[in-house]
C-alpha cells in the first residue's frame, strides 16, 4: 500500500507539476488550479489520522512524498501541508482549507507587528504556522515552541526580490488576537528543516539524473564527454553527495513521537543537505557548461531551489553548530559513541 501512495504521487506530479507550470507559478500566474488538483488527490491529509479522514501515514512513510515534491520542482508547500495539518489535527484544531507553511525565522515584533522574512513559499500559501514566543524578553529558538496558525490574507505581503523566488515576507498586525494557537509546543526550526532536506534530497536527485544523461548525450572530440574521466569523476563525487543526502533525509524521518522528528536527526539532515547543495550545484553546472545556466533549460529550475533551500530553516552552519553544542553537552569519550 505505502509504495501505492508514493507511485500515485509520483504519476500525478508527472501530469500536473510540468516545468511549464513552474515557470508559470513562478512568474506570478495563478496557483488556485494546481492546488485543488492537489487537494483532490488527497495527499494532503496523508499524515492525518484516519478518524479524521487521514491516511495516517507515519513521518518515514512520508519521507518519499516529500523526496517526490522536491524531485518534481512542485511549486506548492504540500509537503509542509501534510506536516501541519497533522499537527492541527492532533491539536484539535480546525484543519482549514489551503496550502500552509511554516515560518522558519525569529518573529519580531514591533509596534503590535509580527514579522516573517523569507516564508518558504510565502507568495503561494493560504496559512502560515508562526512560532510565537514571548517578546517581553529575549527570544529563545532552540527548544519547542507553541505557535499560532495566520491567514496569509490578512498580511502584509512583500516580494523577497529574488527572480523565480515563492519566498515572501509576511507582516500581521495584532497578530496575538488572530489565529488558533496550535497547543503542541515543538521544535518547529527542525520541523521546518527536515522537510526542506527531503525536498532537497529530491531535486538533488533529479540533477544527478538529469547530469548523467546530458553527460552521454554531449559529445566533443568524437566521443561524448560521459567518458572522459575527468567528468566521470565529477558525476562519482555528485552521486555520492546525493546520496549521502538522501539518506540522512531518510533517517531523519525515522520518529521520536508519533509525527515528530528526533531534533538531531532532523539537525543533521539539514546540515548535511545544506552542505551538498552547494557541491551538487556545482558539479551539476560544470558539466553542462554554458547550457545549464540556461532560462529555457530546465536544471536551472532545480538548482535555484536548491541555493535557496540551504538557507531556509537555518544554514549548514547553525545545524552544525547545534549538532557540535550537542555532542560537546553529552558525556560520550568520543563522537562516535555519541553517534
């Protein structure tokens, strides 16, 4: 049944997550249509409890369905839908319609105003989980927080100025009023995080592929460049980095609580996508040369993705520091017996 699940999302990707409609969400054109055929599917309740109408997949059941997203460049956070209406459902909070995302940075108030920069598809989504914490004193993002679930509707939206970017910056004023509050206090940075490594995972995926073929398909000297060993070693060093990422995503999806990552599991499949990403890319356009920085070549849909979803939930840098604070904090003699 689970690789029913997978192979359904994967057909339907195929059908209506076409680079044409990336280009065009990205663009500025309409989501609506995308959406509800996502809707209808049903894949957005996969995590959700079957009294509810759920599949009640568990979060490693779900890993392929996000791998998928990110592998088909799906222009829509259904991903961090599942993720969230799992947590309204277990919440018992009314589930709305829509597409939802997390929030992954500080919020900042202001005068009454709540501020998200960089919302992971913030121009596309209907809501946002926005972790709330205390303002009267120093904002603390390292443990579980409660968070409140905003209307996209009633911000302030700003573009992020990055070409083909769905991110966004979102403001709400009195936002302490609006919103159900989601009861579970989590550890949404690595909510956030992990989900973004499997999509990363996927779309890494799909530039190893995509760099395999152009690599047998291109020749120069009478032979094509596949076979020099040159490049044969560039794609060894890109296939190991892709899976290397992929199953730290994998593993990371393996729970702690029903529905809920191990923190440091998901810390370092963060780490270790977020550090891939930018040896992945490289290679990636190293071997297709002038042809993969290309507008109408479809690598540079992935590889955008990619440069922007290192820094989303947090770089390489602030997991690895949190993962390295954790095995200093421990009392393993050495890091293997931490690991």
């Amino acid at each position: 049944m689970e690789a029913d699940i997978h192979d359904a999302l994967d057909r339907l990707l195929t059908g209506i997550s076409t680079p044409k409609v990336v280009r065009e969400i990205e663009a500025g054109g309409s989501p609506v249509r995308l959406w509800q055929q996502l809707a209808d599917s049903g894949f957005a309740d996969a995590l959700v409890p079957e009294s509810t109408g759920g599949a009640a997949l568990s979060l490693s059941e779900a890993f392929l369905l996000f791998f998928i997203c990110g592998h088909h460049a799906l222009p829509m956070p259904l991903a961090q839908t599942m993720i969230a209406r799992s947590i309204c459902a277990a919440g018992a909070i009314g589930i709305p319609d829509g597409p939802m995302t997390i929030s992954p940075l500080p919020v900042v108030a202001n005068d009454q105003i709540i501020k998200c920069r960089n919302v992971p598809f913030g121009k596309v989504a209907r809501w946002v989980i926005v972790p709330y914490v205390d303002f009267t004193g120093p904002a603390d993002w390292s443990g579980p927080l409660a968070a409140r679930l905003l209307p996209v509707s009633a911000a302030t939206r700003s573009d992020s100025g990055i070409p083909g970017s769905l991110l966004a910056h979102l403001a709400w004023e009195n936002p302490v009023s609006a919103g159900d509050v989601v009861a579970a206090r989590l550890p949404w940075m690595e909510i956030g995080g992990l989900v973004t490594a499997a999509l990363m995972a996927g779309a890494m995926e799909y530039v190893l592929g995509k760099t395999v073929s152009y690599a047998g398909a291109r020749s120069q000297f009478g032979r094509s460049i596949g076979k020099f060993q040159a490049v044969q070693q560039q794609i060894s060093m890109l296939a190991e980095l892709v899976a290397a990422s992929r199953m730290a995503a994998e593993l990371g999806c393996q729970e702690a609580s029903p529905g809920l990552p191990n923190p440091l599991a998901a810390a370092v499949a963060k780490a270790r996508a977020s550090e891939a990403a930018v040896a992945v890319v490289s290679i990636a356009h190293a071997v297709h040369a002038a042809m993969g920085i290309t507008e109408e070549y479809d690598l540079q849909l992935y590889t955008r993705r990619l440069n922007e979803w290192r820094t989303d939930y947090g770089s390489a840098g602030y997991w690895n520091r949190r993962v390295g604070g954790a095995v200093l904090a421990s009392d393993a003699l050495c890091t293997l017996d931490f690991m």
